[in-house]
C-alpha cells in the first residue's frame, strides 16, 4: 500500500535529502514504533532508504518466526546489525541463533515476518544474497581429502572464478590464515584450529560483505580460540561485517560490539556489554566452596548482604550473588560460612560479567543444554 504514511514520509524526506537517521528519529519522534517502521522499509525499500540502509545497518529483521509444525524454533523476532562491526547472539543450545542464521543466510525460509542482508530481502533476492555474504557453520564444510590450498581453489571455482583467479584468491588466503606451511598437505592432516581457519578462509573466496559466523570457536583449544578471535578482528578492520552467534560469554564480550541475547526463541535482552553489565548492578559475590555440594548450604548463609538471588553451581561448587554492599561483607561471609563449618578455597568482590546478565535474564546459565 503506497498510501502508508510512513512510506510516504521516507519518499519526501529523501526527496528534501534529509539523512537516514533523521528520518529514522523523526518517524519515531512522531509515535512510530520501530518495527512499523522495519515493515514499511522492507516491503517498499528493499535496497534501504535512498539505496543505502537506514541509520547505517545492513542487516534488518522484523517480526520473524520460524515453526517446526507447533513448535517454534524463533518467535516473532526483530533486529538490527550494524554495518562494520562484530555483533553477537548470545544464548545456550535450543536459543534459536542457528535458525536465524539460517534465515538470513537463505537456508530456511521463514515463515512469517521479513528480513533483509545487505539490502537483499532474503527470500526474494536470495539468489543475489549468497553472493554478498560468508558463512561458516558449527561443522567444518572442508573436503579431507584434498589439500587446504585444493579446497580453497575447489570453492572459488564454484563462485565462477577462472583457474588463474582461484589459484591467487587461495594463496591470499593460505597466507592469510597462517596456512602456507600445510597448504598441500591433506585437510585430514590438519588440527582442528587449522581446520576451523580453512573454513574460515573459504568463507572469505569472494570478500563478502557480511560474514556470519555460527559458533566458530566451539570444540577449539584456548589457543586456538585466541588465534581466531585475532582473526575477525582483522576482518571486521578491513571492512567486514561479522554476526557471530556462540554460547560463550567471554567470547561476546572480547569481540562484540553490540549483543542480542536470545532465549527459546526470543530477543529477551541487547546492548553493548557494558549496559547489559550494568543491568546487574553494583558487584558480585564469588564464593569457591572446598567441597561442592556445600554450595547450596552457602546460600542461605549470604542471602542477607546480597540485592538479588544467589545461585549455586554444586558441579563447580561455585555460588554467586550481586551485592551493593561493597567489600565490606566479607569478613562477615566468611565468618558466616565458618560458623556453619562450610569451607572456602577463595572468596571475591568483582564486577559483573556477562554470565551473571544472563543468569539474571534467565535464571540459567548458558550451558544448559535444551
């Protein structure tokens, strides 16, 4: 329906050469929501507002649901990316960050709501979609059998690239990745750090412009896990856009400068990590239990200094609480504790971090399995 105001007002404001984000704020000043606004954008201006995308994102979702018969993997979700940077989904197996990467990626269809990647509707455009953007997947897509460099030339050669062009993009990339000294020798051969790497590259044969990444580190080494975060952040310097989805908080934190976190299908929270730190507030209390099952005898003798729920972990022995009391608890913790013969191995007062937003959020932390 072209008569839609908010269609017509983008017309005119671009028309007068306003910038996207002053219509963005004005349509919201004026009592639109931004979902109303994502709706109109998607179904009128597939290529973004003036043939960009509004306020600097290159990838919009509004409304999307994805149902397996009854059940639904998403439930009616809606966000945006901004161009340029690492931005995460965040939340345990079952959260539903796979299907919507999938969903943008052109691998499931939705079925209900619209999104957009680099201004190509995902359904519609889909085939020009897959030629602006990278995926690299939970399994490693990489052929055992032929070397790092074959696979690499294998893969630019179904992107249509010549002999002589696949064979210079694969040595680019082997020495990219730190992947020249086994570039002829088998992938079966490889570790799995350098597998993942390999992966990567291949992701990479056409120099997306939005690169998604589900749960690339997974299964990796400490090392190896580093190694890779150098790596994204090398690609986003150069002009990349990366939405990554893991399980690990640490992970969103070091990378990321915005983050969605979902649970069973929603969008329960977002921010940068230092706003959804602060929805924690003030500290928390770490307590370290000697024997691990004390842990949920512990509780009841912190719950009085703490401004939220404790919650025990008697796998790690672990107990935490936010706490605005400062340093202060702590000797009576500990004395605490020692009158109810529960013994420590350490004690602290620290910041929030990402764990405790989403076992606020949640009540659970991001290893359950669901």
């Amino acid at each position: 329906m072209t008569d839609h105001p908010v269609h017509n007002y983008i017309q005119e404001a671009h028309r007068q050469g306003l910038p996207n984000e002053e219509i963005i704020q004005s349509l919201l000043n004026a009592g639109w929501q931004m979902h109303q606004i994502l709706e109109v954008v998607l179904e009128h201006f597939p290529r973004g507002v003036g043939g960009g995308v509004p306020g600097g994102d290159i990838i919009y979702v509004s409304g999307v649901s994805k149902h397996y018969g009854k059940v639904p993997a998403l439930d009616n979700v809606s966000l945006s990316v901004k161009r340029g940077q690492v931005t995460a989904l965040l939340g345990p197996n079952g959260a539903g960050k796979t299907t919507l990467v999938r969903i943008l990626t052109t691998l499931l269809v939705p079925t209900s709501g619209a999104a957009t990647v680099a201004g190509f509707n995902v359904v519609r455009d889909a085939q020009k979609l897959r030629s602006v953007i990278g995926l690299a997947g939970q399994s490693v897509a990489i052929d055992e059998i032929l070397s790092g460099r074959e696979n690499l030339e294998m893969v630019a050669r179904l992107y249509h690239l010549t002999k002589q062009q696949a064979k210079i993009r694969a040595a680019e990339l082997l020495r990219q990745f730190d992947l020249e000294d086994a570039a002829d020798r088998p992938a079966k051969t490889y570790s799995g750090g350098m597998r993942r790497r390999l992966d990567l590259a291949a992701s990479l044969i056409m120099r997306p412009q939005v690169l998604f990444l589900d749960e690339p580190t997974t299964g990796l080494d400490p090392r190896s896990r580093f190694s890779m975060w150098n790596i994204i952040r090398d690609l986003v310097e150069g002009g990349t856009t990366v939405l990554l989805t893991t399980q690990y908080l640490e992970e969103a934190d070091q990378l990321a400068k915005y983050i969605f976190v979902m649970d069973h299908g929603h969008i329960i929270a977002q921010g940068s990590p230092d706003e959804l730190k602060r929805q924690v507030g003030g500290d928390v209390l770490e307590l370290h239990m000697q024997n691990h099952a004390d842990a949920a005898k512990a509780i009841e003798v912190i719950r009085q200094y703490g401004d939220g729920d404790p919650h025990a972990n008697t796998d790690t022995g672990i107990v935490t609480m936010p706490t605005g009391k400062g340093a202060g608890i702590l000797v009576e913790v500990v004395r605490g504790l020692d009158a109810k013969q529960l013994k420590l191995s350490d004690v602290m007062l620290r910041r929030p971090s990402l764990d405790d937003v989403f076992m606020k959020l949640t009540g659970h932390d991001t290893a359950i399995k669901e």
